[in-house]
C-alpha cells in the first residue's frame, strides 16, 4: 500500500481511538449525573442532528474542494470537543454537576459536525491514492484499522476512568486528536481540488448524490438494510446500564464491552484482508446481518459476562463483513466527480443507524426496560433481514468482482 495511504490509516486509527474513549467518557459520566436512560439516548441524538442535517452539504463540499484539507479541519473541531469534555471535567474549573450536563451535550454536537465532514472526506481521499483493484483490499486495511482502535479505545478509556479519573482520561482524548492533526499534517498527498460538474444548480449538486443512490438498485437496499438493522439491533447505548445493572462490572468493565465488538471485527477484518469476499457478496452481506440480529438476542438474554463479550464481539465479527461488502460497493459505484456527495448519503445512513439507533435505544429502554428493549432490536434486525430478501433479488446476486469489472 501507498505510503499515504498508512498515514492516513495511522491518523484514521488515533482519530477512532480517541472518539472511542470520548464516547465512553460521555456515556458512564451522564448516567453518574442522571441516572436516566432517555439521557444516553439524548447524547446520541445530539450528535446525530448536526451529523445528518450537515451531510449533504458536507458532500457537495468535499466535491469542489480538497477532500485532505476538509478532513484535516474537521479533526480540528472534534479537537475542541474534546477540550470542552475535559473543560467540563476539570476539577479546578469548578464546574457544577448542573452545567456538566450540557456542556457534555455540547462536546458531543461538536462531534456530530466532525462526523458530517469524515465519511465524505475519507471516501474523497482514498480512491485518489489506492488503485481501483485495491479498493476492496483497502477498505478491509482500513477496517482493520478502525477496528484496533475501536478495541483498544473504549477498553483503555474504561480502565483510565477507573484508574485516573474523568478529567485524566478526557486530557488524553486530547492528545490522541491532536497526534491525528499531526500525522494528516504529514501527507505528500497534494491532489487538486476537484472539479464542479457543469450545468447544475447549487440545489441539483446537493441532492445529486441522493438521487444517484435511491436510483442505484444495489446502494439503496444495501443501505436500507444496515440503516434498520442497526438503528433497531444496536445496543451501544445501553451499555452503560447493562454494565452498572445488569452485568455488575463498572466503568472498567463498561469499556470492555464496547471493544468487544470491535475485537470481533477486527480479527474478521483481519481475515478479510486475506480473503475476500468479492464472489456472492450478497449472500454474504444477508447472513452477516442475520448473524448481527441474532448476537444481539444472546446479549440481550445473557446475565452471564462472559457470554455476552462473545455475544457483543460475534456481532461485530457479523458486522466487520457487511461493513466491507458495503464499502466496497459504494467506492465501485461512485462516479469520481460524486464521491463526497454519494458518501454522505451512505453516511447518513448510518449515521441514522448509530446515533439515532442510540436515540431509539434509550427511547425503548425508557418505555421497555433496557433488556426488553434489547430482545426488541434485536427481532427487528433479523424480521428486516428478510423483508429485504425478499423484496431485493438484485442485493442477493450482488458480485463485487462482476461490478468491479463492469465500472
């Protein structure tokens, strides 16, 4: 792979790593302050909001400009989220509990702003210094990366918090970001910005890249398909409420429950990146969903921890691969000049999924109970699993090598 490109893993991997541990600070923090599960759901809605409205701009951003630039300025803001995180948390600012609340609400809307620019930018950078018959390759490198850091950052910010204590913790949350601007900073990647289609009105570019995927008979159910299982089968959010009462296992044991999916992923990413995954990609992306919703269902009946690290790290595993499948997909389809714009729908999608997935969660747990509210999700994965069988039979014949020969 091209030097560029493992910088630009190196920067993605501390930029996850730091997230990662964020998110961990934020979640165990709010419920210390609340107590409340509707209030995990609000973070996640906060940070979908700014991620989602901004994502069309975003695209049709990174489409007339340098997508290195953006991302480089987009770590900067996440950067100052993570400032006013440890701000909040300092003890010698002498910041109540009242005013902790909503300044952690204000570190995760900055995150949410970051998010809006990353996927389109990263989308942008890669395809211009990776050969086209590397792209599924290099999607599952930077899996694999992702993956790392999502094993290690929570696992690390739980046992820091533990350890050190909030404010410790949120300072080092710092340092990885900046260690990110620093490594972008060192790219020779110098590629010109790109050039505006001809012929359109700013409100066509906006909504191009929206029309080209609910047109394209593979993006739109492929999409759709992670969009809802994950919005429904995601337990991210509950997990703070089943490490303090479900499991017993503290904030140390909170971070270990969020790598585990990652580390499930990573060690399918890792096995991607010998095998591929190219021949009946679809099938393969139908089973791994319906893999997803079914860990969900042991974690959600498990009151055993054990068993749900490996539910949690199975799921991610299941995960790891239609995340590659759909990847992959997306980069093959998009038209050089529509990456940006195509990207952001794809990251609406899932930014749908994640944060408005952790929205729903504390939502149904409110309403539910958290257990309930899990076994909910995870019987909506699989029932949408089979609704998009059915109603897809091109998702199903889905070859990424056919497409790839065909683009």
């Amino acid at each position: 792979m091209p030097s560029d490109f493992k910088k630009l893993m190196t920067a993605r991997f501390f930029f996850t790593f730091g997230v990662q541990m964020q998110v961990i600070v934020l979640g165990w923090r709010m419920y210390e302050l609340t107590h409340d599960a509707l209030y995990l759901g609000f973070i996640g809605l906060v940070e979908a909001i700014p991620a989602l409205s901004l994502a069309l701009f975003a695209g049709y951003i990174v489409d007339r400009s340098r997508p290195l630039i953006i991302y480089r300025r987009l770590v900067y803001v996440s950067l100052t989220s993570g400032i006013i995180m440890l701000i909040s948390q300092w003890p010698g600012m002498g910041i109540t509990e009242d005013w902790q609340v909503p300044l952690l609400f204000c570190s995760s809307f900055l995150t949410g702003c970051a998010r809006a620019f990353s996927q389109p930018s990263m989308y942008s950078i890669v395809p211009k210094i990776i050969p086209r018959a590397l792209l599924p390759k290099s999607s599952a490198w930077m899996a694999s990366a992702m993956q790392t850091a999502r094993i290690s950052g929570p696992a690390v910010g739980g046992l820091l918090f533990g350890f050190i204590g909030v404010s410790g913790t949120a300072a080092i949350v710092c340092l990885c970001l900046l260690t990110t601007s620093v490594v972008l900073h060192l790219m020779e990647f110098n590629a010109p910005a790109n050039v505006p289609e001809k012929g359109k009105s700013v409100t066509e570019d906006l909504f191009s890249g929206a029309k080209f995927v609910f047109r394209h008979p593979i993006l739109l159910p492929a999409l759709t398909l992670d969009m809802v299982s994950v919005l429904f089968g995601g337990v991210t959010a509950l997990l703070p409420i089943f490490a303090a009462e479900v499991l017993f296992v503290g904030p140390t044991g909170l971070g270990i429950l969020r790598s585990s999916p990652a580390i499930g992923a990573f060690l399918m990413s890792a096995y991607l990146i010998r095998r591929d995954v190219k021949k009946k990609a679809g099938i393969k992306l139908f089973w791994s969903v319906a893999g997803f919703g079914a860990c969900i269902l042991v974690f959600a009946f498990s009151k055993n921890f054990e068993l749900s690290l490996l539910a949690l790290a199975l799921s991610g595993a299941f995960d790891s691969v239609s995340m590659v499948i759909r990847t992959s997909a997306v980069q093959l389809s998009s038209p050089d000049q529509m990456r940006g714009r195509i990207s952001a729908v794809n990251s609406i999608f899932i930014g749908s999924s994640n944060e408005l997935g952790e929205f729903e969660s504390g939502v149904a747990a409110k309403l539910l109970g958290t257990v309930p509210a899990a076994i909910f999700g995870g019987v909506m994965c699989l029932l949408c699993v089979a609704i998009v069988a059915v109603i897809s039979p091109t998702l199903r014949k889905l070859d990424l090598e056919d497409m790839e020969k065909s683009q």
